[in-house]
C-alpha cells in the first residue's frame, strides 16, 4: 500500500495557499517547501522524505512575508498525532518533540520579515540509526505571535477584554524508512461518556502498525441503533477516543455492542458490551444544557450589560484564557489530503 499525503492541520492553523487568502487582520504570509525539495507531487506544499536509518536529510522553507508591515515569525518542530475524529494533528509550538519532531532541527528559530520580504530556513532530519520501518510524521509550526495580526478591544462594559488574532501555519514533514508500512488497527472496546448534549460512545482505537490510513466504520448497539462513521487519517503509533452520540436518555444497564472499522483491504472487529451506570446517569444529568429562555421584549429587559459570548465556530479555532485577556485562534478550512499514486 502506498503512503498517504500528510496534510491535515490542527485547531490553531491557518493555510497561507494562496497567499491572497491568508490575511487575517493584516498577517499576510505565505509558507512553503522551497523549489526542488522532496515533496509529493513534485511541487507540493509538505515535505515528502525517503531515507535510511541513520541518514541525515536537509531541506528548505521559503517564506514570504505579504503584510503590509513587518512580521516576527517563530519556528518551531512538532510532533503529529491523531486528531479525535482522525486526521493528522500537530502539538504546540511551545510543547518539547519526543517522536519524529525530535529528529528535526531548525537552521532558526525566529526571524523578522519587511513588508514583501522573503526568507529561507533550513533544516534537517537526522533519522536516529535504530529508525523503525514505515512512515514516520512531524511537521514544523510558523506563527506569527499575537498582537502582529492587530487586536480588538472590548466595548464598553466588556471588563476591558481584548481579542487577540495569531495566524500559524503547519508544514507537514512525512519520512519514510524502507519496510514494512502497513497500518493495523486495534478496537480497544466502547465506553459512555456524557455530554451537554447527551451520551456518547467512545470508541478506543489504536494503530499499531508502522502506516498511515484512513478508515470507515459502523457501531451496532443491540438491535435498534447503528451508527457509520468515517476517520481520517490515522498517524502509527497513536490512539483516539472516537466519539459516537448515541442518546439524550439512558438506563441503568448492560448494552451488547459491535463495531467493524474497514481500512484498505482489511478489517478490525470488537464484540462486547458496555455498563451504563448510576455515575454516567448522574453525570448527564449534571451536564445537561436547560433549553434556553425565549427572547425577551425590549420593554421586558433589564439595564444591566450582558457579558459578551465569543463564539468559536464563527472563525472554527477555540478560546483561549490567558495573559489577563482572551485569545482567538483563527482557522481556515484545510485541503483534504488525497491518495498517493500506486
């Protein structure tokens, strides 16, 4: 089986292709293997290495800064995962590679860019001597820190809140040794989990193997529920909780349940059941979100300030608390990766 293109993106990523489409609140910057670099198609946005253990590989980013101001960039090699719902997923900037983000080392790590300037960076990828076959993924985090994207300040009667904006992007860096490349999934079982919304399955799957994969699965419970699912991209030697919603109310009881995840030519199966007990029940029950109140008219309000909602899906990153402020991450929609040729 051939390998995947790893181009998936976390929650904080914001794609600079093209770079026309990147600014967000003034950060306009483009991010890219330079011409020539082993990428897959020739030309592509992400690193696509083949190597040997204990061969050290050197490649290129170039950088182009399109803001209308200059524009302090920070570098930084991360770890891949898999996302809850598959897909590849890359760590922060700030947290410490201990797998394939580790065989990278950055020419630098932080530079400033002019108005219309461009850079290249450096790196290598030193594949430790005792490298296991199969693929192998990082990528490598260029954010512009907050601040540089302009901020918005709260209105009044907003606590003094601001909103800041940082803009990253993530390089995918896929290496693959020679050997087996296989991918093998592993169901693990199912467990409830209670939700604002009611209860969900988690689905505990593992690859084990040493391939990146893609998935589709159905979960059966007891004769009156079947649910499909799809996962994205499965990064080897990681583990997910895929969430299922099963329902708003449950009993107390035991739930036979199966699923069959198919991936390539092949398929993983559990059988088992799962317990619904009194914690989950009381658990959900705390959860629960109350439907909310209907709209008052304006003569039934009060004169007391709401407190602002910021809304994430609106811009699909999360909220992050921090620094005496709030921090927006902005997101833009990834281009889904496609099969390889073979």
């Amino acid at each position: 089986m051939g390998a995947l293109l790893a181009a998936a993106v976390l929650a904080l990523v914001v794609l600079a292709v093209p770079a026309a489409s990147a600014q967000e609140g003034g950060v306009n910057f483009v991010a890219e293997p330079v011409p020539g670099s082993q990428t897959d198609p020739a030309g592509g946005g992400f690193f696509y290495l083949q190597g040997d253990p204990g061969a050290e590989i050197t490649q290129a980013i170039g950088l182009r800064n399109d803001s209308a101001g200059p524009l302090q960039m920070k570098l930084a090699a991360v770890d891949a995962s898999t996302g809850q719902l598959g897909g590849a997923s890359y760590a922060l900037a700030n947290e410490t590679p201990s797998r394939t983000g580790a065989w990278i080392s950055l020419e630098r790590a932080d530079l400033t860019l002019a108005a219309k300037a461009s850079a290249v960076v450096s790196f290598k990828v030193a594949i430790p001597p005792g490298g296991e076959s199969g693929h192998h993924l990082a990528g490598i985090s260029i954010s512009v820190p907050k601040g540089q994207g302009g901020s918005a300040e709260a209105g009044q009667g907003q606590a003094g809140a601001s909103v800041d904006v940082q803009t990253r992007r993530i390089i995918a860096v896929q290496v693959n040794l020679p050997g087996p490349s296989e991918p093998e999934l592993v169901i693990g079982g199912v467990s409830p989990a209670a939700r604002s919304d009611g209860l969900y399955l988690e689905i505990a799957v593992e690859n084990t193997g040493q391939g990146l994969t893609k998935a589709k699965g159905v979960i059966n419970v007891g004769t009156d529920f079947q649910r499909e699912f799809d996962v994205d991209t499965f990064v080897p030697d990681t583990s997910i909780a895929y969430p299922i919603k099963w329902t708003a109310d449950a009993s107390d009881g035991e739930y036979p349940t199966r699923v069959e995840i198919t991936y390539g030519e092949r398929t993983a199966e559990w059988q088992g059941t799962f317990s619904v007990g009194q914690k989950v029940l009381e658990e959900l029950a705390d959860r629960k979100v109350p439907p909310a109140d209907p709209p008052k008219a304006d003569h039934e309000r009060g004169s007391g300030v709401p407190v602002p909602a910021l809304i994430g899906a609106a811009v699909g990153g999360a909220v992050l608390v921090g620094g005496g402020g709030l921090v927006l991450s902005r997101l833009r929609r990834p281009r889904v990766p496609r099969l390889p040729r073979g």
